[in-house]
C-alpha cells in the first residue's frame, strides 16, 4: 500500500473539521494540478496519508485514510477533469511535524514536501512515513 501527503489550509478545512465529518469522511475536492490529480488517481481504498495544515502551521497534525477512491469533483465545473477522493481521520500525531524540522532531517531531503512544497497530493515513501510517523510520536 502506498502513504501519501494531503495538504490543506487550516482555515478553509483542518483536520479538527476532518475528525468531526466522523466514519461518513468527507470529500477531498478542490484540487487544480494535474500532477495531483495523477496522485489522487492512483489513490486506494485504505491507504494512508498525512494530514498537513498548511499556511503559518506548516507540520503535520494527523493521519488519515482513503475511504473512496477518485471520482468527478463536485466542486468542479461541467467537463472539467479534476477528481476528488473522500477521506476520514484515524489518528492525530501526537507530536506535530513541523516543515522545518522536516527539513533539518538529512534522510527527508528528497521527500516530495521538502522537493515539492506547493503540490498539494503527493506520495510518501515506506522510509519516509516511518521516520516522519516516529518524529510524531508514534511508533510505526
């Protein structure tokens, strides 16, 4: 199973607002990058990806799990070809990873968010969830 990285302004949907939508999840809808909306298609049921806020947070605050995967964005407009997945949290880190600290960790350099930092969906490799999971807190 593949991990990913969503990330999100804290304003418009934090991960507060992801636990509240509960088991029924909520839409991931908005995205208007082509590279992202690759990623969101290759997206499975079950997997998981890191719930990023970003703005002035920039870290990392939880983990969450695709519960459905692509299909048309409702927010898109007709013949658009943007896609959306819908998400549910399973568990806030305990320890929020922070951007920088991220970056001041020699084995994240190539990390996509480190690479990347405007793409909105992006992938997280089996070494890079480990490290950035443990960084948080939790033991994976």
């Amino acid at each position: 199973m593949a991990h990913w990285l969503l990330k999100t302004e804290p304003e418009e949907f934090s991960w507060d607002d992801q636990i509240r939508r509960g088991a029924k999840g909520e839409t991931w809808s908005g995205v208007r990058n082509f590279t992202a909306r690759r990623y969101l298609k290759e997206m499975k049921k079950g997997e998981k990806f890191f719930f990023y806020h970003t703005g002035e947070e920039k870290r990392v605050v939880g983990i969450g799990e695709v519960i459905r995967e692509a299909y048309p964005d409702p927010t898109a407009k007709a013949g658009e070809p943007w896609i959306a997945v819908t998400t549910q949290a399973v568990e806030p880190l305990p320890k929020p990873v922070t951007l920088a600290a991220i970056k001041a960790e020699a084995k994240l350099k190539d990390m996509a968010l480190v690479k990347y930092a405007r793409l909105s969906v992006q992938p997280v490799t089996p070494e890079e969830w480990k490290l950035v999971c443990k960084m948080g807190g939790l033991s994976r």
